[in-house]
C-alpha cells in the first residue's frame, strides 16, 4: 500500500488513505497533483485555481514525533482587497508540521517547545487526509493584501474629498462667531 502511494500522483484513488504513522514509518515521499475541484474552501477565497503541484515526505524528528514536511506549488487569482480586480498570485509554500494524535499531545509538544515555534496538526484519527491537510497550509498563507503595487492605477482613492470638506467648512457661518466678537 504505501509503495502505491509514493508512486502516486493523483488525488482520486481507491484504496483507503494512507495512515500517517504507516508514512513515518516508511520514510515516505508522496508527490500529489490536487485539482481545483479537491479544495472546496481553498477555491471559495480563489476567482480561479490551477491545480497544485504538492510534494510531502513523513518521518520522525530527533524526539520521535511525526513529522511532515512539504512544498506546494500552483497559482491562482485572487481579489485585490483594495480594487476589487483579479490579481494573479504564485503559490509557493514550504511547511513542516508534527502531526499529533489528540488535542492534549499537541497542546503538550508546543507547551514543550518553548521559544521555538512549532506547526502541529490534529490529525484525529490514523487516517490522513492528505488533500485536507494542503488546502489547509495554503489557506494559512494566503496574502492580506494581494496588490503590494503602491502606484497601481486601479487602487482606489483612499483620501475622499478632505479639500471639498475644508471648503465646506470655511463657507459655512459658525454660529459661535458672534460670541467670540463679545469677548
């Protein structure tokens, strides 16, 4: 079984998912192509998604945890957050996580990592869902803002009429003008 994984490039299969742990144990590499139509909520934040290109391989770190590490490649539009416009985006993601049986292991290998930062993903039961788990990282590093072009001609104007308000308010008479004559 995980021979026909590691040889396996499509999403779409027959056999059961892969047990993460069965991948560790292994040494496994799986290459993956996962279509648009696979990422059902990675395609709801795209105008349009090419298929990506994933690579994964498993195995344990020096504490003898399950360890993930990957890239994943593919572009995709998405929606300028200031125009509105499509924007083209290169997906280009590396990522390692440790995959943990439970809620209270995870919560136990960050406690012990200290200052070091480390991904770990819940995987809830031996199956893994390799589709799931790569829609999930790219979804996480998705941009805030896809337009980085300071001068792009379709960015909206972000100063609205500030000289047509001071204009406003010189022709206006200030009802607390006579007062200040009083004084």
């Amino acid at each position: 079984m995980i021979a026909a994984l590691m040889a396996s490039t499509d999403v779409a299969s027959d056999d059961s998912p892969p047990t993460y742990i069965n991948l560790a144990r292994a040494g496994a590499s799986l290459k993956r192509t996962i279509v648009a139509a696979s990422c059902a909520r990675l395609a709801l934040e795209c105008i349009s998604l090419e298929p990506l290109q994933a690579r994964i391989a498993f195995g344990f770190d020096a504490h003898r945890r399950i360890r993930a590490t990957g890239d994943i490649r593919g572009k995709c539009s998405l929606s300028c957050q200031l125009c509105l416009e499509p924007q083209n985006w290169q997906i280009e993601e590396q990522f390692e996580l440790l995959l943990a049986p439970d809620e209270t292991q995870a919560r136990r290998w960050v406690d012990e990592s200290g200052t070091q930062l480390v991904d770990v993903v819940v995987v809830g039961n031996a199956e893994l869902d390799l589709v799931e788990l790569i829609e999930d990282e790219v979804i996480l590093r998705l941009p805030s803002q896809v337009c980085v072009d300071a001068d792009c001609c379709r960015r909206p104007q972000l100063d609205y009429g500030s000289e047509e308000v001071q204009l406003t308010q010189r022709s206006q008479p200030n009802p607390f003008a006579e007062l200040g004559k009083l004084k």
